[in-house]
C-alpha cells in the first residue's frame, strides 16, 4: 500500500492537524483577537472531519493504523463533544465588565491537536501509534487543565493531571515494553496471534500494566484519584472537554486493544475489567453523594458511568461492546447537557459558581433551566422514561447475556445510590427554599441551543433513535470481530 | 332489557362518580336517579311477566370473562323468577332511596359522590342478582361490599364513621374467605362454576366424602357450610353480625338500601339460589335452621334495649334476617323469599321514616329525647306507623293482613310444619321473637311518637336552636352531617318548661315523603297482593318454575297447621303492643324500674351480649399485637435494619471514606494506583 493511499484513509487527521497548524499560524498573527473566528473555524473542520469519516475503510500504514466503522463510530462522538467544548467557551471566559478570564486562541487549537490524538487512539492496531496518539492527546490536555493559568486551582490541576498522567504513561510503556518482549511484536495481530498460543508469565504482566495504564485514561477506579481535583479545578469548558470526548477515546481504544489484540486472553483481562466496572460503579456511586461542589459531583458520577460501560466491555461480546458504544453515545449528549448546565450557574459578574447548595430553588427563577437539570439528572440516574434507561439496560442485558448474573446485579444497585444524589439535586432545585444568590440571565444562543438539543435527545424522544443507534453501534463493533 | 337494567345503574355511576363536582349536584342526581327509575320500570314488566306465567326463566350472554384451562366462566345474565323478585326490590327501594336522597342529602357538599356510590351499589347488587355462575355473583358479592364500604365511610372525616367502615369491611372479610373457599371446593368438586351445572349435579354428589384440612367430611355438607359462612358475613348472621349495627353510622338512606333491604338479603337470596345444593344435606340445613334462629332471639333481644333508633331498626334487621334464613334451613326457601320481599318494603320504609325523624330532629337519633313528635310530623308518623304494622304482621285471618302478617307467618307455620327437631325449635324461638318484635317496634313508636317532647335535653336540639338564633353559623359538629339548621324558628326562645327547648320539628321535603308514600303501599298490601303465588302449594309451583327448591307438600302442610299455631304470632304480637303500651305509654316508670330490678340482663342486652368486648379480646388485640410485633421488631427491628437503613448507613459511611481518601496529595494519588497496579498483578498471577 503506498503512502498517499494510507493517508488518504487517515484523511480526517490530516485535516485536523493541518487545520491545526494553519489555524496556530492564524493565532500567531491575529493574536487573542482572532480566538471567535479560530474557535468556528475549528468547528468547521471538526465537521470537514467528521464528513471525511465517510471514507473508505482499510488498513492504513501497514496496520499502524486501522480506518473502520468502529474508529468512525468514536470519531464521530469526539468530534461532537470536542465542537462543543469549543462552542461553549468563549461565553465561560467572558466577564460581566467585558474583560475575559484569560481565554486565548490557542484553546480551540489545542482541542484540535487532542482530537487528532484521539484519531489515532482509537485507530491504531499497534502499541506504538497507540502511545502516540495517547501522548499527543495528553499533552494537549494538560494544557488545557491548566488553561487559566492565573488561577491556582487551574495550575493545580494541570500539574496534577501531568505528575500522575506521566507516571500512567510509565506504567503504560512498562506494558508494551513486557508485551514487545516477550510477543516480539507491537502489532495487534501479532500479539493476538502470541496470546493464542497460551499466556505466559511476561505476557499476562504487560497485560495488566497496558490496562492499568489505559484504566488511568478511562479514571476507572483505582486509578480515578485525579479525576475529581483535576475536573474541579480545569475551566468547566475543558471539564465538559475531558468528562466526554477522551473518556470516549480511551474506552474505545481500551476495547480494541482487550478484543483485537488480547482477545485470546480474554479470561485474563476480564477479571480486571469486572474489578474496574465493579469498583467504579461502586466508587462512583458512594464518593459523590457527600459532594458539595456540583463538578466534583459530576466528575464521581463520570467514574460511575465508566463502570457501566465497563460492565459492557467485561462480556467481550459483540453485542456487550454495542452496549458500550451506545452507552458513550449518550453519556456523551448527557454530559454535554449537564455541563451546558453547569455553566449558567454563574453570578452577575459573570464568575462560575460551583456550590450545589446555589441551586437551591432554582425552579421559581429559572423554570427552563430547572427542567433541564432535572432532565439530564434524571437521565443520568437511568430512570425511564429518560434516554439515559436505555444503555444501561443494554450494558446489563448484555452481562446477563454472558452469564455475568452478580455483575448486572451490583450494578443495578449502584445505580440506585447513584440515584440518590442526582436526584438529591433536582429535590434541591425544585423543593429548597432559595437562596440569596441569584444566576445571571442566559442570553446566549449557542448554550441555549445545546442545551436545548440535548435535553431533546435524551427525553423519551431519544427513545426514537434507538432502530439507527442500534445498527450503527451494531456495525461498529462488528468490524472489530 | 335486562342489560340495560343492569348496566343503566353502572353508567350513571360512572358519569357521576367521574364528572363529580365539574358536572355539579344536579346533573349528577338527575342522571343517577333517572338511570334507578328506568331500570325500575323495565324491572316490573318482567316481574309481573313471571307473575302472570308469560315468562320462561333464560340467560342472556354479555361477554366472555375468564377462560383458564377447565376453568370457563361468562359474564351473562340470568333471569328467571327469584332474579324477577330480587330485580323489582333492588330497583324499586334503589330508586326511592335515590329520590329520598335528593331531600335527607340536601345540604351535603360531595352529593355527586354519595349518588355515585348508590348507583355503583345498586349495579353490583344487580349483577349479584343476575349471575348464572358463582364467581360473576361472587363480583357482585365484593362489589356490593365495597360500595357498602364506601357508603358507611362516607362521612369519613368522622372517626367513628371509617372505623365502622373497616370494621365492615374486615368482618365480611371473614364470610367471603368462607364463600371463596366454597367456590373453590365447589369447582374442585364439580369441575364447573356454572350454577345451573352444579345444581344439577348435586343429588349425584349427595353422600361422597372429601378430604379438608386432614379429615373427610360430607362432600355436600362442606361445601353447603362454606358457602353458608360467607352468606352469614353478608346477611350478619350470630358470629358475623358485629359490623351491621355500627354500618348505622352510614347515612339514613344507606342504612335503608343496602343495611336493611337489599345488600344484607344477599346471603338469603344465595341460599334460595343454591337451595338445591342445600337441599342434599340435612346437616348444613340443621346449621342454617339452628345459625338463623339463635340470631332472631339474639337481635330481638338486645334490639329490646337499644336507644338509638336507628340500632333498634338495625337489630331487627337482623333479626328479621333470622327469620329467613330458618325458613331456609326448614325448606320453606319460597317463605324466606317472601319475607324478603316484604321484609324489603316495610324495612326501608321504616329506615327512611326513621331518617325523615332524625332530619326533623336535627340529626338526634337518641329515642330518649323525642317524645310527642306525632303532631308535629303527621306524614311521618303514618309511615311509621304502617311500617310497624307490617313488621308486627297485624292482620286478620282470611281477610286482610299488612305485608308482614303474610310473610312472617308463613314462616312460623313453616317451621312447624316441617315437623323435623330443629323446625321445632326455630317455631318457639320464632314466636318468641315476634313477641319481642312487636315490642321493640311499638316501643320505638312510642318513644318517639307519643308522650311528652323530652327534647331539651338533646345537644343536637340544643345547637339547632342556638343556630337559629344566628349567633355563629358555623361548623358545628353537626354541619359535617350534611344538615343545617332550620332557620325558620323565630321565637325559639319559648318556654323551656314543655320539653321543646323551643324548637319545633319540621316534616320533611316531598322528595322524602314521596318515597314513604311508596313504601307505605308496599307495606300495607305487598302480603295480601303477593302471597298466592309466593306461597300457595299450586301456584307457586308455577310461579317459582324451580328457580328454588319448591316443597309443594311443605306447603300443603302450612296450611293444615292447627288453629293455634296460626293464631300464636298474632297472639304474641298483641301480647307485645300491650306490653309496650303500659311501659311507654301508660306508666312510663316501669321501663327503670324493670332495668333497676334486673340490672345484669339488661346489662347484657344492652351490651349486645358482650359480643364486640369478646371479640376484641380474642381477635382484634392479639391482632394487633402481632402486627405490632412484626411492625416493630420484624420489619424495623430487622428488614428495615439490615435492610435498607443498614445500607443507607453503610453507603454514607463509604462515602466519608472516600472523601478522606481523596487527599489532595499527589503522591497518596499515585500511591493508590500504584498499590491497584500490584493487586492486580499479584491477582492476575495467583488467578
């Protein structure tokens, strides 16, 4: 395969990086000025790229890199939630007086530069492109926690992130290394081929740091610790950034490399699979109910929905893994929304403000808002008749397909407490005397659009997108077996 | 037709239950009441059809209801003579008392729901009436319970009006366990719930045995006895009687629909039905002889004692309900459906002039604070007093008798007629009974029509005139009642020395007295018009058409009876009115002088034989002990515990762990991956 073909498969990379470097040369001119016309310009190509997912697919790179309906699928997610994560922030930076909280052209580039290292995650057939892209991707996020730089619990966030996401990267190399060792391969057909053959000593090792290691991407328990101080602490644009389109990333590259490349080890790698699921739900479940902060809250509820999109990935099956990708395909949208959400919680100045307990009667000020809330906590909680039901029983029916009685059944009852604090929030909302203070109005249009749109989608409505979700979710991960 | 008979009742039901208050009282009174009267007037042609043998007993089909395996039951409705008979007395006393209602309910603010409930109740009963199998009437059977549940409640901001309520409701709990039981066996037994099916399979079941709860019994007799426990609760039979008395708390026209002529004749009509099952074995006859006539002596008696009126017409209910069920139990079924046809009238008339006294009192129902009312309620009184007359059976042999005279003495000689031991003992308690029938009932009439007014004493009479003297118009404990006062007495301040307190009692609106009217006919010629084809040995083989089990030779002998057997019930009833005239009206100190001498039997009576205090003591606190011991220790001593709170404790605990965990510190983060890294390793390697 020559080279133009290979790139001609890797198409909607290309577009995002060169977009990426002409748009840095942009900012380079133009200066802080130019951040609203670099911000929709990467919106467009975000979109030029999604389009470009509508290429042929193959093997590209000889293998490197593998262009399918399973790396479209995730693309097509990343690209939604990276386009909006660029959408929603011009309006957080902004303040009342017309000054801005330090929002610079170069943070829609960098979510460009992550999005091209999520490409390459979920398309790489080898665990050297896979590191790639991973590092391009991490790189480009610890900036971005840290992207108001004056602000200290910013800056301590993207330290944080960096000093343990260094330390995972270790981990994870430490894998590959053992797994090059003792496989002679870094290709995914190669180490399937080296794992059929019976799992030695070495090779069951790099299996468990390459998932300890992608496990830190995904923040499944125990390797979450950062998750909660790092979502508090980054600007709430780049939290709704990291609560969806790397979690999306990371679970789909974590699934091709347990089903492409480890599959022959599957009993191996689902014993740690059904631990994180398991601990994460758990986790994620009792850590937020004593949350005052509502991102803190949102990130446990993050570590919550992983464990159940990993109860989907511990049946291996094809049917478990479109559980999982429709799983990512809602939370995405719920997240969003909740964020969006979040985001109007701000005083008259125009300053975020985080405290639940600010929530408090929000229904008689703003009824709009309220609804939403109420809609993507309900949603979250998995109630029906709310979109958020669906992948959860899809996740659990594909356990319980499996045989995995007891991990469908904690499952189940870790949503129940996961029910209480999201609910716990719309009682605050609705049935709280309210407090003094008062949110400013919403008068943006793309933040009610978003939200508006999401509401939509996961209200029973959403329910009529399931015969389409279903078959894609169903192809996507057909073309992984 | 008799679709339209059964279901009108439902409509309106629906329509005024459902519309409430956004279709307002008036249409929903006129819709109600309307349905009753239609139905009414397609129910007589059909009695009188049957009456005049143009009619031939058939089903029409409504729909299919349950097809399980053997199990095929129908919804249709059968007619035949007995349904004829329960149809005009159901219809005909249900749309009096719809029309009643619009006068005794007047001031109350949920009229549309009180009607709804009538209409609802009336359905049910109709479709009890109308069932050609045992599970369709045993619909009717629940149905007829709730809507009687819901009517005793009614004013169910009144403590003692839902107690009553429930206690009604648990208490026929009792009886239908019973009757389900029997409906269970039956289809075990004969592997069909069809009645006609299973009466005509009975005489060959007659004599095999069954096995029930380790023993064998008679196939027929169980079967016989468990259905006849559920008649018992329905009908308030000695055992089950408890909740009737205290369904008083219901509104008057309640009392008088379903607590006096139509509900509690359910458990009679449904032995008369099955009276061909009965008839199979002597031994559940003997308790249906021996269980009807212990309750006759026992309600007669303590309905000898009570003071509130309502209680004293309630236990003659009972009493009365006695009557026919021995009448039953000796085989005289015809007699017993003739007594309650009669029986229907003259109790609803009674009822209904009782509540047109107690609308004129003010909502009194204590008889030892009328007196004198006969001037002053003149339409009243005469109802009353016809009423009376038909349930004393005052009548002349060979020439005229009210309703009563006929049917209850039929019985008498039935009884005796039957020749059999406990036909014997149902005759001397049945003209005991009527002794003290005779007595309660003129007693009821003496103290509330003659003598002195002994009002001033009553708090009910005390507020109406306080009321209406417009100092405050408000909620008095009364209002709730529906009533208000009666504004129009101007000099109510008079002399308080005649024993009016001033107040002057009212007749009631012609929607009351029209119904009384009515009834009033009923019990004056209900007898002397029906009774050749009820009773007589020929005719009523025709009329009946074996819709009951006719014993044409008991009949014959009915009539043989010596001359002192038929004169004995009008010789104890004379002997009763006397009694009465000189205890109540004659000499009025001897009622206190006869309770001071005998303190411990009137003790006994007026406590209803100590009846509800033994209940409470074997059923109803050991019940409750144990619920409150699962309560207490089994469900929040130990589910709730460990269950749901003990999660919900350890969940918030978890959760401060890991609030503790969560540091903040970099290096307790990584040592915690680090620390899952090698747990997972050292799993992976030992698993």
């Amino acid at each position: 395969m020559s080279y133009a073909e290979s790139l001609s498969l890797t198409l909607s990379e290309v577009i995002l990086a060169a977009g990426a470097l002409v748009l840095l040369l942009v900012a380079g001119w133009a200066g802080d000025k130019a951040t609203r016309l670099i911000s929709w310009i990467a919106v467009v190509l975000l979109a030029v790229a999604g389009l470009a997912l509508l290429g042929p697919a193959g093997a590209a790179f000889g293998g490197q890199y593998q262009a399918d309906s399973f790396a479209a699928f995730a693309k097509v997610l990343i690209y939604f939630a990276a386009g909006a994560s660029i959408l929603i922030a011009p309006r957080f930076f902004q303040l009342a007086d017309g000054s801005h909280m330090g929002l610079r052209a170069e943070y829609p580039i960098l979510i460009l530069l992550a999005c091209v290292g999520m490409g390459m995650m979920v398309s790489a057939g080898d665990l050297l492109s896979l590191y790639v892209g991973l590092e391009l991707n991490s790189l480009a996020a610890y900036v971005l926690a840290s992207f108001m730089r004056s602000d200290q619990r910013s800056a301590e966030a993207g330290l944080k992130y960096f000093v343990l996401g260094a330390l995972a990267s270790g981990i994870l190399l430490y894998g590959i290394s053992l797994v090059y060792g003792f496989t002679g391969t870094t290709a995914f057909d190669g180490i399937a081929k080296a794992y059929g053959d019976g799992v030695s000593m070495g090779e069951l090792f790099g299996l468990v740091f390459v998932f300890a290691g992608l496990a830190f991407k995904v923040s499944a328990v125990p390797f979450h610790m950062w998750t909660p101080d790092v979502y508090e602490g980054a600007p709430t644009p780049v939290t709704t950034f990291f609560a969806s389109a790397p979690k999306v990333a990371a679970l789909c590259m974590a699934i091709r490399v347990a089903v492409v490349a480890m599959g022959p080890a599957a009993h191996q790698w689902q014993q740690i699979v059904i631990f994180a699921a398991l601990a994460s739900t758990i986790l994620g479940g009792v850590a937020a109910i004593n949350q005052t902060n509502i991102k803190r809250l949102l990130a446990y509820s993050s570590i919550n929905n992983v464990g159940f999109a990993l109860i989907g990935l511990a049946a291996g099956t094809q049917q478990g893994i479109a559980a999982v990708l429709t799983y990512l395909a809602v939370y995405v949208v719920m997240t969003i929304g909740s964020f969006v959400c979040v985001l109007q919680m701000r005083d008259a100045e125009g300053r975020p403000i985080e405290a639940i307990s600010a929530l408090a009667g929000l229904s008689r000020s703003r009824p709009g808002l309220s609804a939403a809330f109420a809609i993507f906590m309900f949603s979250l909680a998995g109630i029906p008749p709310l979109f958020g039901f669906w992948p959860k029983f899809l996740v659990f029916d594909a356990a319980v397909a499996v045989g995995l009685l007891p991990l469908a059944a904690v499952g189940i009852a870790t949503s129940v407490i996961g029910a209480f604090y999201y609910i716990k929030i719309v009682k605050i909302i609705y049935f709280d005397e309210p407090g003094e203070e008062v949110f400013a109005a919403n008068n943006n249009v793309v933040e009610t659009g978003l939200m508006l749109l999401t509401a939509l989608a996961v209200s029973p409505i959403g329910y009529l997108a399931i015969p389409v979700l279903g078959q894609l979710s169903d192809r996507a991960a057909g073309s992984l077996f | 037709m008799i679709q339209l008979i059964v279901f009108l009742p439902l409509l309106a039901a629906i329509v005024a239950g459902l519309g409430n208050r956004t279709i307002g009282n008036v249409p929903a009174k006129l819709v109600t009441t309307g349905a009753l009267f239609a139905s009414c007037a397609l129910s007589w042609p059909i009695f009188i059809s049957f009456l005049t043998g143009g009619a031939h007993a058939h089903v029409v089909p409504v729909l299919d209801f349950i097809r399980s395996g053997d199990l095929s039951v129908d919804w249709s409705l059968r007619v035949d003579t007995l349904t004829s008979v329960m149809l005009v007395v159901v219809t005909t006393v249900s749309a009096l008392v719809h029309l009643y209602s619009w006068g005794y309910m007047s001031e109350d603010d949920s009229q549309p729901r009180f009607f709804a409930y009538l209409s609802l109740f009336t359905f049910a009963m109709l479709m009890l009436v109308t069932s050609d199998n045992l599970v369709q009437m045993f619909f009717g059977w629940e149905g007829v319970g709730l809507a009687s549940y819901l009517l005793i409640g009614f004013w169910y901001k009144k403590p003692s009006a839902s107690a009553a309520a429930i206690k009604a409701f648990v208490v026929n709990r009792v009886g239908d366990f019973g009757f389900s039981l029997g409906i269970f066996g039956t289809f075990l037994v004969f592997g069909t719930v069809s009645i006609p099916a299973i009466l005509a399979a009975s005489p060959d079941m007659a004599g095999s045995t069954i096995g029930f709860l380790g023993a064998r019994f008679d196939v027929m007799t169980l079967l016989c006895l468990l259905l006849f426990i559920g008649a018992m609760g329905k009908s308030a039979q000695l055992g089950l009687h408890t909740w009737l008395p205290d369904a008083m708390e219901g509104p008057t026209p309640v009392s008088a629909l379903i607590h006096a002529a139509t509900m509690v004749t359910a458990g009679v009509f449904m032995v008369c039905r099955l009276s061909p099952m009965f008839e199979t074995s002597e031994t559940a006859q003997h308790v249906v002889t021996y269980v009807g006539a212990a309750t006759a002596l026992f309600a007669a008696t303590v309905g000898t004692t009570q003071f509130d009126i309502k209680r004293v017409i309630a236990y003659s209910t009972c009493s009365q309900l006695g009557y026919m069920f021995f009448a039953a139990g000796v085989g005289a079924y015809n007699a017993a459906m003739f007594h309650l046809f009669t029986h229907a009238f003259f109790k609803a008339l009674l009822f209904l002039g009782a509540g047109s006294v107690i609308h004129a009192m003010h909502h009194e129902q204590d008889m030892r604070y009328y007196g004198g009312l006969r001037k002053h309620i003149p339409l009243t009184f005469w109802a009353m007093m016809a009423g009376t007359l038909a349930i004393t059976g005052v009548g002349v042999l060979g020439v005229f008798g009210f309703a009563g005279f006929y049917s209850k003495d039929a019985i008498i000689e039935a009884t005796f007629a039957s020749g059999s031991e406990s036909g014997g003992i149902a005759f001397a308690v049945a003209v005991f009974a009527a002794l003290l029938t005779s007595f309660y009932s003129w007693r009821l009439v003496f103290l509330t029509f003659y003598g002195k007014p002994r009002w001033e004493q009553s708090e009910h009479i005390q507020h109406a005139v306080h009321d209406a003297h417009g100092h405050d118009h408000d909620d008095h404990a009364h209002a709730a009642h529906g009533h208000d006062a009666h504004d129009e007495h101007d000099h109510a301040h008079g002399s308080v020395s005649d024993g009016t307190a001033g107040y002057h009692p009212h007749e009631s609106p012609w929607p009351m007295l029209l119904p009384l009217a009515v009834l009033t006919i009923g019990a004056i010629a209900a007898g002397y018009v029906f009774h050749t084809p009820f009773l007589d040995a020929e005719h009523g083989a025709a009329f009946w058409q074996g819709s009951l089990a006719f014993d044409a030779h008991l009949m014959h002998a009915m009539h043989e009876v010596p001359m002192w057997v038929k004169m004995s019930a009008s010789a104890v009833m004379l002997t009763g009115f006397v009694i009465a005239w000189f205890a109540y009206v004659r000499s009025p100190g001897i009622p206190a002088a006869f309770v001071s001498q005998f303190r411990i039997l009137h003790d006994f009576l007026y406590r209803k034989w100590y009846f509800d205090e033994l209940y409470d003591v074997i059923f109803v606190k050991p019940a409750f002990a144990i619920g409150r011991f699962l309560w207490k220790r089994g469900d929040e001593g130990t589910i709730d515990r460990f269950g749901p709170n003990g999660v919900a404790a350890l969940v918030v605990s978890g959760s401060r762990l890991a609030g503790r965990l969560q540091s903040g510190y970099v290096y307790s983060y990584a040592l915690v991956m680090l620390l899952g890294l090698a747990a997972a390793a050292t799993w992976a390697m030992v698993g």
